[in-house]
C-alpha cells in the first residue's frame, strides 16, 4: 500500500474512533427542562408607581404660581455632590409676557438658590436650572434609586397638576422608604393612593425627549432657527456634544417612527 493510502486508511480510523456523541434528546416522559427564574421574569419591570399626598412644602416653586399663575413643567431634577446634599432642577415656566422681568427678578433674589442660570425661550417661556440644598426626603428617595415622576413642590398647585408621584424599585426598598416616609423631613403620613406597575415607554428615552422637546421650545428647529445648541445645553446642564447625540439619537427614532407607521 503506497504511503497516501495509508494516511488516508489511518484517517478513517482516527475519525471514527473520535466522532463526537450527540446529546441525548429529552425523552417526552421528561419532558423539556423549565427555563431559570431570569427568563421567566423577563420583560418586568421591577418598579412600582406610588401616588403619594400632598406635602404642601413651601418651595420658590409654589410661590410662583401662587404669585404670578405660572405654569411649571420639571425638565431634569437629580441630586449633586459627593454627598448629594444638592438638587439640580431645570425648570420650564410659562407666565403672562408682563409677568416675566418680575419672575426674572423674584429668581434672582431668592437666598436659597445657590446657583442660576435662566435661558428665555419667548416672551412667555422661560427655562431655569437651579441649585439649592436637597430637602432630606428628596435626598432619601433618590439615595435608594427612587424617581419622581411629578414634583413633590408642584403637586397640588393648580387644577390639573399631577399629584406626587414615586417610582420606587420593587421589593424591600419600596417598603423601608415608605415606612419612614412619615418621619421624614416633617412630612405628615398619610395613606398612600393604589399603587401600580411602572412600564417606561418603549420608544425613546427619557433623556432623548427631555432634549427634543427642549430644542423644539427654544426654537433650535424654527426656520429661520431662533435656538442655538449652546442653548439647549445651558437649559439642560450638560455639554454641547451631549445634547448633539441626544437629539441625532432622538431625531433618528422620530424619523425612523414615521417611515414605517
């Protein structure tokens, strides 16, 4: 036998002596293993929704309304520092145009904002981010990854604002911040309104519309554009490269929402 007949002989040999075992199917008396806690809970959320009373806390941001009617929308509200003892708010308020140099001045003098920038956007629209000191129970939701949907200082204000509403995540968390919600900051109990699950949206993010609807206010898309991106940036405290991917990213599902219905 010529030497390439035996290297291919061998080669028989050596494939057949190492051929790989196919694994055993499942028999039906077995039946198919149940997927792992991980896929079964797939999908849910683990957060809850709380509807929360009024605190009547008095805050610039009532004063506004009670003053002037105005009309406040939270942009961005979080909390700043190593110890969080500071919240950012950005603001969008909505006055009478004879109201606003006396909103303009009331912001400027009030002692508890530490810092502010105010960006007009109209003669009825103007855009604040401030910085002032954390009420404790602000800090304390947001220390334990808690949320607010709607403005514990602007709820209740006027006909038609939301109530206090907490997104809280789901499990012993929700219920250690409730307990002590009482004793909190001075806030008195009371009974917290049905709760329900919270399912985010699923077309863009949170940050994406609170950038595409900023721009669209302060005229970044009127023709001629009236907004610069610098705008956009000051109004929502972040840089200029961040609210330009946040607004392509935005933009991109707008588009892309509207091809294919």
């Amino acid at each position: 036998m010529s030497p390439a007949g035996v290297r291919r002989q061998l080669g028989r040999r050596s494939s057949g002596s190492v051929a790989r075992a196919r694994p055993a199917r499942p028999s039906r008396r077995e039946g198919r293993p149940s997927p792992g806690p991980s896929v079964a809970h797939r999908g849910e959320p683990p957060l809850l929704e709380f509807r929360l009373p009024n605190p009547g806390d008095p805050h610039w941001a009532r004063e506004l309304v009670s003053r002037w009617d105005a009309r406040i929308r939270l942009r961005s509200c979080r909390t700043i520092g190593r110890d969080g003892r500071r919240l950012l708010q950005v603001s969008e308020i909505s006055v009478r145009p004879e109201a606003m140099p006396s909103v303009e001045r009331f912001l400027r003098h009030r002692p508890e904002l530490r810092q502010l920038s105010m960006v007009r956007a109209g003669p009825t629209k103007l855009f604040a981010r401030t910085v002032e000191k954390a009420n404790p129970v602000c800090t304390r939701l947001i220390s334990e990854g808690a949320f607010c949907t709607s403005c514990r200082f602007l709820a209740g204000t006027a006909p038609g604002m939301p109530p206090w509403t907490v997104v809280l995540p789901k499990g012993p968390v929700a219920q250690q911040v409730l307990r002590s919600f009482g004793a909190t900051g001075g806030t008195a109990r009371g009974e917290v309104v049905p709760m329900r699950a919270f399912r985010p949206s699923k077309g863009m993010t949170e940050r994406q519309s609170r950038a595409l609807e900023t721009a669209q206010s302060l005229g970044y898309y009127a023709f001629p554009r009236k907004g610069r991106l610098s705008d956009v940036s000051r109004a929502l405290g972040v840089s200029r490269s961040t609210v330009a991917e946040l607004l392509r990213r935005a933009e991109a599902k707008v588009v892309t929402d509207s091809l294919t219905g």
